[in-house]
C-alpha cells in the first residue's frame, strides 16, 4: 500500500512531504473554519460568504502573475515565499474580531494559496522528467487526500469540544503546517530561473494563448464536480431522498480512501496527450452515468435502494474523477511551453477557484431545484465538455504558442541547493 502512496524517493518524495504537511492542517482548517468564524470572530454566514468568494476572485486573478514570477526568480524560492505568507494569513485569522480584517486576510490566503499551486507545479516540472510528471501528481493527490482525511480528524477533536480554544488551537495548527512545508520546499534543489521576456514578447503570453484559454475553461467546467461531494449531495440526499443522513460522512470516506489507493494506478496509463484526451473524455463518460444514477436515488423507493443508487452513484464519480484528474495534469503540463511553466499552471488553476466560487450556487440550483431533470443536465454538460477537451486540445497542438512536450529524455535543468 505505501508504494501506492509515496512517489520514488529524492525531489518527488521531499514535495510530497511538502504537501503531506500542509495538507494535514488544511484538513482540520476546512472542518472548522466555518464555526470559527461564526462563533468566535463573530461573522454572520452572509459576511463569511461574501469575504470568501471576493478572497478567491482574487486569488484567481493573482494566480498568473505569481506563476510568471516563480518562472522568473525561481519557483522553489517562489514557493517558500508563499507557503510563508500562507502562514502568516491563516494565524491572522487568530487575531481579527470584524469583517474588513477578516476579508484582507482571506484575499492574502487566497492569493497564497494560488500562487502556491502555480509555484510548486513550477517547481515539479524543474524537477521531474516530463513523461513522470502525471505519476508523481497522482502520488500527491493520494498524499493530499490522505492528510486531509488525518486532518479531518483533528478538526473533528475540535469539534467535540466546542470551544474557542480548540478552534484556534486548529488555525494554529494549520499555520504551523504551512511553516512545515516551507521548511521541507528550501531542502529541495533549486530550479534555474528561466531569462526574461524578449523585448516586445508579453510578459504573461500565456492570456493570448486562445486555444489553452479554451481547454482552461473546459478544465473548470470539468471541475465543477468539486463542489458535489461537498455541497451538492449531502443536500441531495437530506431533502430529495429516503437515504440515511449518515451516508454523507460514508461517501465523503469512500471517495477520500478511494484516492489514495487508487489515483496513482489510474493515472499510470496516462503519458502523453492522446493518452490524456483519452482519460478525460472517459471521465466525461462516467460521471454523465453517475449523474444518471445520483437522479434514480429521488427515486420513491426503500430507504436501502435509494441508498444503494447513492453508493453505486460516488463510486462512479470517484472513477471519473480520477481519470479527469490525470488527464487535465498531462494536459496542462504538456500543452505549456518549458520557460512558461508558472504562468500557464497559474492560469490552468484558475479552474479550481472558479468552481469553488461559482459552483455552489450553481449546482444547488440546478439539483435541488429542478431535481431530476437537473441531474442529467449536469451530466450532458460534464459529457459535452469532456468531448470538446479532445478538439480543443489538438488546436492548442496546433498553434505556435503551445510549444510541444520535452523529449522524455531530456533533463529537468536544476542547480544544487546550497
């Protein structure tokens, strides 16, 4: 099971540690931050949203500026810089007690957290050989699904107890593990800088690459499975079906174990972008059926049936999320040129804000409702973008500014680290 999880050893395994560390605390952070703010800071849910959803507007824009820096100074100095600054966002939110405070510091974690992600995809790509970029990716997510899970559990410690210290005890748990993950990043070797921008080239190329726009936009409609799990379902299943309320938690555990024993095996197949295409447009497959069958479980029947459906229905989803995953890796790597890395993943990662911010409200709509009918709406939307990443993916081949994949032989470029 372990080699199902840790990547091989040297950079890949030191940036998982990386993402182990900070995982964790993100996971007990993501339990309790809600109370926290609520009943400690004292925000209304009304504040709360409103900060979050301007906090991650934000970050999105910041993602692509903050890329194209680590591409400039360097992603591993990059990377430290704003695994700090996350640090220090998430323990400012031990301190503010009023709204304006509350959304500064969410608009400094956002913005940390996105550059973040475009800084160590940056870094990866300096340090691993491109065709074992996607397999190391996957060891990661199994990685970060697994610290969440243990981070989950520490949150829910918190919960139990109930108190105001036990909720800042998880902020600073999280800063902490922030302060971690920065400290292992500075272990690893330093990825040259690459040279600035030709006079007269754009600085950020990467918003008038049309064709990556494109696949970018198909990524995130791709993602807005993120908010199901989370938001979507459980709703789902509390007011549209005769299932046990407890099957929430149940589907939340089925999909986290599920990622961490299986993403790496199904992302091993996936090496280049037919192969990439392949694996996204047999995620769209998959999760149109799991919509189909998520809409059978409002079904009037026995409380097993519906829950039956629910099961058969995540499982599914957990398929064709892991396969979308693999795919979208593969393709955002290779369809970046190799001194763009930064600022094409930055704005590659904008998908994940997108649907975090706009998904919520979006799904809750369609689901709860239109219900049925919504389901398998959903499902043709998720069918149709996972077909159109296919077209879209060989014009971006096409242009002159996706510059194609290294050869597999080629060497990331790395100095030592001092």
């Amino acid at each position: 099971m372990t080699s199902r999880i840790l990547p091989p050893p040297g950079a890949p395994r030191r940036l998982a540690a990386a993402q182990l560390s900070n995982s964790v605390g993100d996971g007990a952070y993501y339990v309790c931050s809600a109370l926290y703010f609520t009943r400690v800071v004292g925000l209304s849910p009304a504040q709360i949203g409103l900060g979050l959803t301007v906090a991650w507007a934000v970050g999105s824009v910041a993602g692509v500026p903050l890329g194209a820096f680590a591409d400039r100074r360097g992603p591993r100095g990059t990377s430290v810089l704003l695994a700090l600054s996350t640090a220090a966002a998430v323990a400012s939110f031990l301190v503010i007690r009023s709204f304006w405070p509350f959304l500064l510091a969410a608009c400094l974690y956002a913005t940390a957290q996105c550059g973040l992600a475009a800084a160590r995809q940056a870094l990866l790509a300096g340090l691993v050989e491109p065709r074992e970029r996607t397999g190391v990716l996957a060891h990661l997510q199994s990685l970060l699904n697994a610290g969440l899970a243990l981070g989950a559990t520490l949150g829910g410690l918190a919960l139990s107890a109930d108190t105001a210290g036990a909720y800042r005890a998880v902020f600073a748990l999280d800063a902490v593990s922030f302060l971690v993950c920065a400290a292992v990043l500075l272990r690893l070797p330093v990825v040259a800088p690459v040279e600035r921008p030709a006079a007269g080239e754009p600085r950020l190329a990467v918003l008038r690459d049309r064709p990556y726009a494109l696949v970018t936009v198909l990524n995130a409609v791709l993602l807005l499975r993120m908010p199901l799990l989370s938001l979507a379902i459980p709703l789902w299943i509390v007011e549209r079906t005769q299932a046990p309320g407890w099957l929430v938690s149940a589907l939340f555990v089925l999909n986290t174990v599920g990622v961490m024993l299986f993403q790496v095996r199904t992302a091993r197949p996936v090496t280049d972008l037919r192969t990439a295409r392949a694996a996204v447009w047999s995620s769209g497959l998959v999760m149109a059926a799991s919509c189909v069958v998520f809409a059978l479980s409002a079904l009037p029947t026995a409380a097993w049936a519906a829950g039956a459906a629910l099961v058969v229905g995540a499982v599914l989803q957990l398929i064709g999320e892991m396969r979308q995953s693999a795919g979208s890796w593969q393709i955002s790597f290779s369809l970046a040129p190799a001194e763009k890395i930064g600022q094409y993943q930055g704005f590659f990662g904008t998908g994940v804000p997108v649907a975090r911010t706009l998904g919520p409200l979006l799904l809750t709509s369609l689901l709860l409702l239109w219900g049925i009918p919504g389901w398998l709406l959903l499902g043709g939307l998720l069918l149709a973008a996972s077909w159109a990443m296919g077209p879209a993916v060989r014009w971006a081949e096409r242009t002159s500014q996706a510059s194609p994949a290294p050869e597999p032989s080629s060497t990331p470029l790395t100095q030592s680290a001092p």
